[in-house]
C-alpha cells in the first residue's frame, strides 16, 4: 500500500511526501515496516501496525538499517586490483574477472574448494538458484545458510 501526500512529479519521479510499507529484509521473520519516503529518500522507518508478524513492532536493524543507502563511504562502483591498488572497474570487467579467477581455482584445485553461504534475507528463489549455482556450475553441494535460525 502506497499513501500519497502532496505528490508532485518531475522529470518522472515522485517527489513530496509518501509512505510505503514493505517486508523487512534483515531476516526471516517477515516484519512490516512503514518507509516515510520525502523526495525520493527514506526519512524514517517504524514498525507497521497491520502486519501479523510484528504487530507494529521493528527491531533497530529494521528501523535503522536503511542508513548505509545513503553513506558517502558507500561503493557505488566495482573496484579490481591492479598493480597491488584498487581502482575502478566497469562491471564487465569485474564480473569477466571474478569467472576467470574462479575457473583458475576449479581448475588448479578442483570443485570442491568453493562453498556458499546463503540468506534467510533472500527470497526462496533467490536461495533455489543458489542451490543449482553451486551444484551445476561449482560442481559441488558445499552450502549453507541461516535459514533454520
């Protein structure tokens, strides 16, 4: 549910005052959480009321968690090592590296030196597709998760 409050649009986007509720994604409880949204950015989080799970209620990473979208000290950007520093990276180029090195270690050191941990915080496709990653491209059943906590 999205309540809209002296909505004006420019350029395409939202501005003013919103409110959208949402499913925490910290854990697998599924607590609900009422965004106040002024100018396209989050002002504040709180618990909300209707949901059966938390009856209004959010612990402080519901409530507070949303405040590294907003950090300058926040990696907007793939960074590699080149030389022995890090710098900039298309996502190409970053994600082109990775598959290299992991082939390079399949290759030197076989299937099994790769696990995966999964998320209660990812969907259960999201944790699906984990599983068949690591079992058709990693060669392997090495992974876990914090799913039973």
């Amino acid at each position: 549910m999205v309540t809209e409050a002296a909505e004006t649009r420019e350029n395409g986007k939202a501005n003013g005052v919103r409110e959208v509720d949402t499913i925490c994604g910290f854990c697998g409880v599924g607590c609900g959480l009422t965004l106040k949204v002024e100018n396209g950015l989050i002002q504040k989080v709180t618990g909300e009321k209707a949901n059966p799970s938390s009856k209004g209620e959010a612990c402080i990473k519901g409530r507070e968690g949303w405040r590294h979208l907003y950090s300058d000290r926040r990696l907007t950007t793939p960074l590699i090592r080149k030389d022995g520093e890090l710098v900039q990276a298309s996502w190409d180029e970053a994600l082109d590296l990775v598959a290299s090195k992991m082939t390079d270690i399949k290759g030197e050191h076989g299937p099994g030196a790769f696990g995966l941990f999964s998320s209660s915080r990812s969907s259960n496709e999201l944790n699906y597709l984990a599983g068949k990653f690591v079992r058709q491209v990693l060669g392997n059943s090495n992974i876990d998760s914090c799913n039973r906590a």
